[in-house]
C-alpha cells in the first residue's frame, strides 16, 4: 500500500502545486474568467508540463524513499527535480508576469515582463524538455537502484 500512496500523493501535490502557481497567478493578476480562458489557450503546453512535474515529483518519492529496490544512493535525481522544477514554476511564472504591468507598473519590470511575453512559448518548451529529461534521469535512476551496487563498486 505504501509503495502506491506515497508516490501518488508526491504526484498529487506536484500537481497541484505546478497547476497552483499557473492558475493561482493568472487569477490575482486578472481573475478567474481569464485564467480559465488563458489554461485553455495554452493547455496544449501547461497540461504536459504539470504531468510531468507530477511524474517527476512520485518517480523522486520513489527514489527518496527506496520503496521498488534495495537502498542506494538516488543520485542526480534530487537535483534534476529541483532544476525541472524551478523551470517548470519560471515558465509558469513567464506565462503570468506580463499581466502585473497592469498593476505595478512603477517597479520598473515592464521592460522584463515584455521578454518574457515574447517569449512565453520557448520557456513553456524548454520547462517540457526539462521535465522530461528529469523524467529520464529519476527512471533511469530508479532502474540502476532496482539492480543493486554495481560489482565492479563492491570491495573485496
């Protein structure tokens, strides 16, 4: 039982958590009609990304908590979930950001916010091919840690 919940619940809140900022962000910067009709335009991209941070997030608990395979080392697991992930919140983020201009625009950030409108679809691409090199590096992780220490590593 505990081999299925608790990487379904890390799926869960990294879920939850991706579809959190975007959504959250978009809705106080200009409420939920337009949020709704922006995840609509962009689901295409955003729908990918949050899956795939929520693999990422139940692929890492697997590891973190060894629960398929004897107990090793996660390796570069930890770190690609924190780079994905901050990828992945930076493209949400870049979605969203443009839209504070209307509302704070004596920060001085309109300049910043303009690149990251035109750009929106080129982060929204390369937060994806983070998640999913992550996805690569946490299973491939997972499938060394199933296979025990490598013989050549054994003392002997």
């Amino acid at each position: 039982m505990r081999r299925i919940l608790i990487p379904g619940t890390a799926f869960a809140a990294g879920t939850a958590l991706m579809s959190g900022i975007y959504l959250g962000l978009l809705s106080w910067l200009e409420g939920w009609e337009y949020a709704a009709f922006q995840f609509s335009r962009d689901r295409n991209y955003v729908v990918p990304i949050i899956l795939a941070f929520g693999i990422q997030a139940a692929l890492y608990s697997v590891l973190r908590f060894r629960l398929y395979g004897p107990s090793a080392p996660i390796g570069p697991g930890g770190v690609m979930m924190g780079a994905s992930g901050g990828t992945s919140a930076t493209a949400m983020v870049a979605c969203c950001l443009h839209h504070a201009t209307n509302f704070l625009p004596i920060l001085g950030i309109s300049a910043a916010t303009a690149f990251l409108a035109r750009y929106q679809r080129p982060f929204m691409e390369f937060s994806l091919v983070m998640n999913l090199t992550g996805i690569l590096i946490m299973f491939i992780a997972l499938q060394r840690a199933r296979q025990g220490p490598s013989p050549a590593l054994e003392p002997s």
